[in-house]
C-alpha cells in the first residue's frame, strides 16, 4: 500500500493541493500524518473515489443527473 503526499493526491484527482487539504480537514478523504506530513493511502483514496461515483451530479442547469 503506498502513501501518496497532497500533491500527489491532487494530481490523481485533477485538483488543487488546497482542495485535497478542505477534503482532509472535512474529513471526506482520510489521510495520517507520515513524518510531520500528511499522506494519503491509495487505498483511502479508492474509497473517497467510489464514494463519490455515488452522488448524483447536477447539471448546468440545477437538475441533477439520475
């Protein structure tokens, strides 16, 4: 199982660094701190990806996608 540091997190998520910390604090990714760092396992971030896979989506115009 590999750690994977913020950046990381972001670039698999195609997303900021900063995004990926809201998503920690929240506690929507979970993540440990590795050395004075925070890391992410890939395993983790599986989970948050499947989680999300099971929102509904809105579209450009409110309604939300089924």
């Amino acid at each position: 199982m590999r750690a994977l540091s913020k950046a990381e997190t972001a670039a698999r998520l195609g997303t900021s660094e900063r995004t990926v910390e809201r998503f920690i604090d929240s506690g929507r990714i979970r993540a440990h701190k590795v050395g004075g760092r925070w890391k992410v396992f890939e395993n983790d971030l599986d989970a948050f990806l499947a989680q999300c896979a099971n929102v509904p989506v809105a579209s450009a115009g409110g309604h939300v996608a089924a």
